[in-house]
C-alpha cells in the first residue's frame, strides 16, 4: 500500500515537473515571438518608414521654397502695380518729352507744324529745307542726341511775322535758334528768315 502511495506521487510530481516545463517552453515562443516583431518591426522602420520620412522632408523643403518663390512673386508684382500707377500719373509728361525730343527726326511732322502756324500768322512761306542727318557720324561723342539743320523765310506783315517768331520758339518741339533776319520785302510786307536746329534722340 505504501509502495503504491509512493509511486502515485512520483507520477503526479512527473507530470507536475512536465507540465511546467511546456508553460516554460510556451512563455518562452511568446517571448522569442515579442522580440521578433519589435525585429520586423524596426526593419519595416528602416526600409519603409524611413523613406517615407526621408519624402516628406523633401516635401515639406519644396513647400517651403514655394513659399518663399511665391512671396518674392507677389513683391515683385506690387512693385510693378506701384510703377504703374507712377508711370499714369506721368505718362502725359514723358508724351511731351517724346514731342519736345522724339526718337526720330521726323522731319514732314516739323515742316508741317511751321506751315500750320505760318497759315495762322497769314505768312506765305518762300523758303523751307532742312539740312542733312548725319545718323552714323565718323566720330561719336557718346551722346544719343541729334540734330539737323532748319531754314525757313517767311513773308508778310511785321505784327504777323513777330507772333510766327514768338509761337516758333514756344514750339512743342525743341528748337535752337541760331540766327534770325528780318529786313522789308516789298511795300508794308517784310520777310524774316529763321535758322536753327532741330534735335531727336536715336538709341
């Protein structure tokens, strides 16, 4: 009976030491099985994770410099909103510049304006040529500005012939006068000569 006690126990304490012994190898698969997912877990970090972070980066770079490439844009077209509105409010001004010194000689436009003011004044007109334009001068100065020569006589009363003379050199366009002569023509009618200069610009 003793016997038989004693050999129940041994195979209950066998079966005790066994079954610890699988809960052992089970906590140790549960733990080999943790590492191995933090393992997976840092290489997926590395190979995906880290390109991913590496793409925003580059993204969040890109912003920036469009950010930065957008507000110089919107400077830069204020800037040129503040031009225009300076350049309307003197845009009657440089008109009148370009009048007073075109960029061409324009020469039918001059003659032209002196034949107007002429018939205005009732002079007859006997005498009107203008030089020749030396566009590509042997020697240059530097300077944009030319000039031609400009002859014109006029005939008719002195009071006439001084307001042609008065109105020739108020002219919109720039005019040197280098010489004027004036003696009597014929009876009450004079005649008066004016020579001078004609200037433009050329670039």
């Amino acid at each position: 009976m003793k016997e038989k006690l004693t050999f129940e126990l041994k195979k209950i304490k066998k079966e005790f030491v066994h079954l610890l012994e699988r809960q052992g190898k089970q906590k140790v698969i549960l733990y080999l099985y943790v590492i191995f997912s933090l393992i997976a877990i840092s290489i997926f970090g590395a190979f995906a994770i880290g390109p991913t972070l590496a793409t925003i980066s580059e993204l969040r770079k890109e912003k920036e410099d469009a950010q930065l490439t957008l507000d110089q844009l919107i400077t830069k077209n204020q800037s040129l909103q503040k031009l225009g509105a300076q350049y309307e409010t003197i845009s009657d001004q440089i008109d009148s510049v370009y009048t007073a010194i075109p960029t061409s000689p324009r020469i039918p436009e001059l003659t032209r304006k002196i034949e107007v003011i002429a018939n205005k004044n009732n002079l007859t007109i006997d005498n009107l040529n203008t030089g020749s334009i030396e566009i590509f001068p042997a020697k240059r100065s530097g300077s944009p500005l030319f000039s031609y020569s400009i002859n014109v006589t006029v005939i008719g009363t002195e009071s006439d012939i001084n307001s042609f003379i008065q109105e020739f050199i108020n002219f919109d366009r720039i005019l040197s006068i280098d010489k004027i002569s004036s003696g009597e023509f014929e009876r009450s009618l004079f005649s008066a000569t004016i020579t001078g200069r004609a200037f433009f610009i050329k670039g």
